[in-house]
C-alpha cells in the first residue's frame, strides 16, 4: 500500500505558511489617557499602532497593506 502523502504534503505547507510569515516584535508601549500606542519592529522597520493595527499585523497583513508608514527609532 503506498504511503499517505497528502497528510505529510499539508503539514509542510502549514509549515512553511508559519515560516513565512512575517515577525512582529513588540518593542514598548505608551498608555496615555486611555490610548494604547505600541511600537513593533516588523521587517526591520519600527511601526508605532494601536491595538486595532497590532491585531492585524499579528495576523498576517503587512504595514502596507494598512498604510503605516515607518517611524524614526531612537
């Protein structure tokens, strides 16, 4: 009986989905007034987002796709 490839095809792809995509790294927080700010390293840039943005960074979409820009890190 030859052997099932379709379970060991599929795992290789959920693991090269898990590999590419990209690292967000949270570098530090700001509480003010109520409003979180974070500042995530993705890609080598630095990203200040919300809680909102950060979600969906987590989640896979690129700070392209939600139009931040990169700030200056100091």
């Amino acid at each position: 009986m030859p052997p099932d490839t379709s379970k060991h095809l599929a795992s290789r792809h959920a693991v090269k989905r898990v590999l590419d995509r990209q690292k967000v790294v949270t570098v530090s927080k700001r509480f003010d007034h109520g409003h979180v700010t974070t500042r995530v390293l993705v890609g080598g840039e630095y990203y200040e987002v919300d809680n909102r943005q950060l979600d969906l960074l987590e989640m896979g979409r690129s700070p392209a796709q939600l139009g931040i820009e990169p700030v200056a890190h100091h």
